[in-house]
C-alpha cells in the first residue's frame, strides 16, 4: 500500500473518531491549525491552476475536507460545553476579532457568516449548475468538430481519442461540481446551527452547572462561541472561495494573475480618468483630499508609465518585424520561395475587398469553392487552388486573372450596381450605364438596386457583381483546364482509378504509355471542353490502342469515338434536331493530301490561300447557325477532323468540330451549308 494512501485513509478515519471520541484542547489546536492550512493550499491551487481539470479530484477533496472539519466543529462543541475551554485557536480567534467587544465580535462573525452563506455559496452553486447544463450541451458539437478535424487530416487518430477522453472529463468534473457545491451550502448551514447551540448550551450549562453569574457565562461562551464559529467558518470560506475560482475560469494560456493585472491595466486611458475622477473628488467635495488626490496622481502616472510601455513594445515589435522580414528576404533559401507561380491567380481592386471579406458580407471565397466543385462535377478534373489577393495597382473597381502569373482576362464592376442584360427578346430599353459582359463580351447595362425590380419584371437578365467575377473566372478555367492539368495532377487520376481498377492500370502504365502521354492525351479532350470524369473508359481506349500507335492525337481521336455518348450529349440535345454544317469531301481530301508526317507528330502543308478561302466559307456558313440561335458545329470524317480543328483554332476557337464516329446513333442532325474552297 503507497503512504499516501494510508495518509487519505487516517485523513478520513480521524473525521470519524473525532465525532465520537473527545480529544484534547492541545490536538484540537493542532489540527485546527492543520484544517486552516489545507484550506489554503486548495484556495492557492484554484487560484494558480491554468484550467479546472488541473485539479479534477476537487470534487472529492471538497467531501473530505467538509468532513473533517464537522468533525472538528463537533470536537470543539464537545470541550465548550464540558470544560469551558477550547484551546489557544479558538480563544484568540474569539478575542482578536471582537477587540475584546462582544457586540463588536459578534456582529462582525455574523457578517462573515452571511457573506458565505448568501454571497460565495450561493454564487459557486449556480455557476456550478450553469457550467454543468452548457458543459453537457455543448458536447455533442465538439464530438462533432473532432470527428471534422479526424476527417479532414487535421489531428491523428490518437489526438482525438485524447480530445475525447477531455471532453468526458469535462463533463464528469463539472456535473460532479454540480453535487459537491451543494455540501459547501450544508456545511455552512450547518456551522450557523452549531454556533448557536455553542452559545445557548454555553450560556445554560454556565449558568446551571458551573455557577456562573449571567454577565460572566454570557462574556466567556460568547468568545468562545465567536472562535468556534471563526475557526470553522474560514476554512470553510476558503475553500467555498475555492470552489468559485476554480467553476469561473476561462483561461487556460496564463495565470489569473498575469490576466487579471494585464485585463485591468493594461489601457492609459482608463487610468488617466480613473485618476482625474479621484482628483475631481478630492478636490470639489469633502471627501480627504490627501487620499484622493494621491490615488489621483498615482493613477495617472501609472497610466502615463503603461503607455510608454507600449509605446515602446510598438516600435519594438516594428523593428523586430523588419529585421524579421529583411532577415528572412537574405536568407538565401527564399529565393526560391519567389520563383514559384500559383497556377490560377483572381486579383482585384480595393474597391472589390468587400466581396471578398467574409467580414464585411463577401462570399466570393465561398463562390470560388463552388467554382471548383462545378468544374469537378462537369469537366471530371480537379481545379488547383486559386489565388485570391488584392492589388492596389489596379483601378479600384478592376479585376484581373492570371493562369501561371501571366493576366489572361480581366473585368471591371460597380460594387453597389447590377449587370442587366437583354437575353434578345426585350423591346423595352432601361437606363443605365452601358457595359459589356466580360465571361463573353455581350451588351449589357450597369443599374442600381432601385432598378433592379423593375428590370427582371421587363425580361431583362440582373447578376450582381460576385456572380459576374465568379462566371467570368468560371469560364476562364474552363478555356485553360488543359494547361493546369499537370503531370502529378494525371498520376493522382491513375491512382484514383486504380483503387478499383488494377489490372486496367497494370497494363496501361507504364508499360504501354508513360504519364505525359496520358496526359497529352486528357489535354487534348480538356481543350475542346470535352470531360475526362469516365477515366475508366478513357483507360480501357487507350490501352486497346496504344499498342498500335503512340500519337497522342491518333489516341484522341480514338479516345472521343468511344466517349461519343457523352459528346453526343453535350452538343446535340435529345429529341430535337441539331442544325450543322458539313464539309465538302474534296476539302476534307486536299486536307489529307497536306498531312505530312514527322517524328515530332503531323502538320498541315496547305497553301495559304486554299486556307484563307476555306476560312471564308467556314465563316459564311457558320454564321447561318449563329443567325438561328444556334452554336456553331461542323461534322467531318473521322479522320480529318483533328486536322480540320487544327487547321480552324487560330481563327475560330470557339468552333465545335466532331466527327460521324462521334455522334450517336438517336441523333438527329440537319445540313445547312458545306464548307467549300
């Protein structure tokens, strides 16, 4: 058995003996002595522990401690009734407090008892029940932010049991808080009965059994009956005290000490009108103008002290700031930190902050989250990370975007204005400040909110300005999703695949293609707005023809003819007829005829004018389709499509090219023109 375990274990056994055995005045001195002396090591650990489960056993301690000291209080009863006397403690308590006064004393120890009984139990109870009530209902929303930061990757496995394994001992501590406030309450109800049968047996068993005159039984039981009561009643205040330190803390970064001076002197300002309302007091009212005055002065002064303090810690903090970033600007590693460019970069003017600021309203930063889940969802290709900073030399309304640091596309907006634009049917015009919409360059009308109604009632289009920046940056990723996707953005594709698809990645990589095939090939369908997210399929293309070939274009090609339900989908809707234009066969085979091949993969001869006309007669009959509200699809052979788009790209991005392989069988198509030459 450990001796602090035999130590508990007599600790408890004397509180028992105590109430049935007397003992002697000269033991009670002492262990009154030792009663007051643990009740101050528990005041001066509530007081000096960072966090209440620091001393999680309080609970238990306050049983024990109340115990004991009952017991004490009963041996003293005991000796005041039966001998008169005390010990030393409880005599000099009952004289030293009164001042030999016996009004004095006992008007003071009834004033201690009350403040106690109504003041520190009372208050300690209900924070007790309080602290308990939110400690269990806040627990199942920490529960559910450690399972938040076990999911994503925040803690370990064993920090959240160990977050766990606190809360449960949050909750144990403070409802078992609860209950034990409640023995603080008996206690001192019970000191207040004891007291007064200390001083009526007294006064009875002075009178009528020892002789004593009225005067002289009431003078000595009285006292006695003052340092009874004290002797118990302080420890009992200390640890009542205790209970409410330790209930009330709310700080688990520094003692209460440093937060209390640091909370309550820490502004000039106070101090100097703490400092001059004393003045004002000393001075203009009968108050001791000495006393006032001097607090006065010392407040100000302090106040005066502090604020250089900080003054000083300010240009401190400046300094070391600087010398920080100069000395991390030298050091020669972070060079290299410069040289790194973020993939997707959304710069704007200070007048645009707010739709960024979470603080002010702003929820561009959630729109931009939603910007890459879309392009995920619709494009099966994961965004990298985009940039969003301010730049104080742009306009104030100016927005700029960047792919890989170099500005691509931009905008400008009115903050408090919204964009309205005229989808082609409305008659009716509004006034406004006349605009263009930037994703695609269409006629639009800045208006204000009061317009706003009115516009939408007319037909016309209303965005408001985070929709426009997010629409715009939308459309931007789209049109460069091939030049992001990165190597390792390809080899974590295969890994996804592989989980559930082994042998089909066993055979492709890398015995068949290589990662920079592949994603030579994911390119390609990424440029023309063509969606990798059936990587199955892809895979299992590429793997039945890459025996054969490795030119990543002949791969697209063979790639697109097996996704040709999903291309199907996207540019010819179901149950309608699709208008076309087709091309004209002996293009497609003057095309062919051009084809040369290298080493380095296939280019076009064909003589700049044949281009230039049939650029002219694609222009011509593409513009039948935009005229009918149509988007602009030329179909071709299979094998001249990847020749034609190339051949067309620098003079018509936006041009959808596909193929007959392309297109599935329920589609219903309708020529309205050939491109010739």
């Amino acid at each position: 058995m450990k001796k602090f375990d035999i130590g508990i274990g007599l600790y408890l056994m004397a509180a028992v003996v105590f109430l049935i055995i007397p003992i002697p005045s000269m033991l009670l001195d002492v262990l009154l002595a030792f009663n007051m002396s643990i009740a101050l090591i528990i005041l001066f650990n509530a007081l000096f522990c960072k966090e209440a489960l620091e001393m999680s056993s309080f609970p238990t301690l306050l049983l024990f401690t109340t115990i004991f000291r009952i017991s004490l209080n009963v041996s003293s009863t005991r000796l005041i009734l039966s001998q008169g006397y005390a010990g030393e403690v409880v005599a000099v308590f009952g004289e030293f407090v009164g001042g030999g006064q016996l009004v004095i004393g006992t008007i003071v120890f009834i004033v201690l008892v009350l403040v106690q009984f109504m003041v520190i139990n009372k208050g300690s109870e209900r924070v007790s029940e309080v602290t308990a009530r939110f400690t269990l209902d806040a627990m199942p929303g920490k529960q559910m932010a450690i399972d938040a930061d076990l999911n994503t990757g925040a803690i370990t496995d064993a920090q959240a049991k160990e977050r766990r394994d606190k809360i449960q001992a949050e909750s144990a501590f403070f409802g078992a808080m609860d209950g034990a406030t409640k023995y603080v309450k008996g206690d001192a109800t019970t000191g207040l009965i004891i007291t007064l049968i200390n001083f009526v047996g007294g006064l009875a068993t002075g009178i009528l059994l020892q002789g004593m005159e009225a005067m002289e039984a009431l003078n000595t039981y009285t006292i006695l009956t003052i340092g009874d009561g004290l002797v118990s009643q302080v420890p009992s205040l200390l640890i009542s005290l205790s209970t409410g330190i330790l209930v009330t803390k709310a700080s688990k970064e520094a003692d209460i000490s440093d937060i209390l001076v640091g909370q309550l002197f820490s502004i000039p300002k106070v101090l100097y009108m703490v400092g001059a309302s004393l003045i004002f007091l000393g001075v203009l009212t009968p108050l001791p103008d000495l006393i006032f005055d001097v607090y006065g002065v010392l407040f100000i002064v302090c106040g005066r002290i502090i604020a250089n303090n900080i003054e000083i810690a300010g240009v401190e903090t400046e300094v070391s700031e600087e010398e920080a970033g100069a000395e991390e600007i030298r050091r020669p590693e972070n060079v290299n930190s410069l040289l790194q460019v973020d993939p997707i970069e959304l710069e704007f003017g200070y007048g645009i902050i707010p739709l960024a600021d979470v603080n002010q309203g702003g929820d561009l930063l959630d729109r931009v989250v939603m910007i890459r889940r879309q392009v995920a969802l619709e494009l099966g290709c994961v965004v990298p990370m985009i940039r969003l900073r301010d730049n104080i030399q742009l306009n104030p309304n100016q927005y700029l975007i960047k792919i890989k640091g170099i500005p691509v596309s931009e905008g400008e907006i009115l903050f408090d204005h919204y964009m309205a634009m005229n989808p082609g049917y409305v008659e009716e015009e509004i006034t406004g400040i006349p605009t263009f919409e930037p994703s695609f360059h269409l006629p639009a009308i800045w208006i204000t909110e009061s317009q706003r109604e009115r516009a939408e009632s007319m037909g016309y289009t209303v965005v408001d300005p985070p929709s426009i920046i997010a629409t715009h940056l939308t459309e931007v990723i789209r049109n460069h999703l091939d030049e992001l996707l990165t190597r390792q953005d390809v080899q974590n594709l295969i890994n996804n695949v592989k989980e559930a698809n082994e042998t089909l990645i066993g055979e492709l990589v890398p015995k068949l293609l290589g990662v920079g095939e592949i994603q030579k090939v994911l390119q390609n369908l990424l440029r023309e707005g063509i969606s990798i997210r059936d990587l199955t399929t892809i895979f299992e293309t590429l793997a039945d023809y890459a025996p054969t070939t490795h030119d990543t274009d002949v791969l697209t090609e063979y790639v697109r003819q097996s996704l040709k339900r999903a291309i199907s989908n996207k540019f010819f809707p179901v149950n309608e007829t699709t208008s076309v234009v087709t091309l004209d066969p002996k293009v497609e085979q003057e095309i062919m005829n051009s084809v040369k091949q290298t080493e380095q993969g296939a280019y076009l001869t064909l003589d700049p004018e044949k281009i230039q006309q049939i650029i002219q007669s694609l222009k011509a009959e593409t513009t039948k389709l935009e005229n009918m509200g149509r988007s602009p699809i030329i179909v071709t052979s299979p094998i001249v499509r990847m020749y034609f788009k190339r051949l067309t790209e620098d003079y018509m991005n936006d041009l959808i090219v596909v193929s007959y392989n392309e297109i599935d069988n329920n589609v219903e198509l309708q020529s309205v023109g050939m491109v010739t030459a």
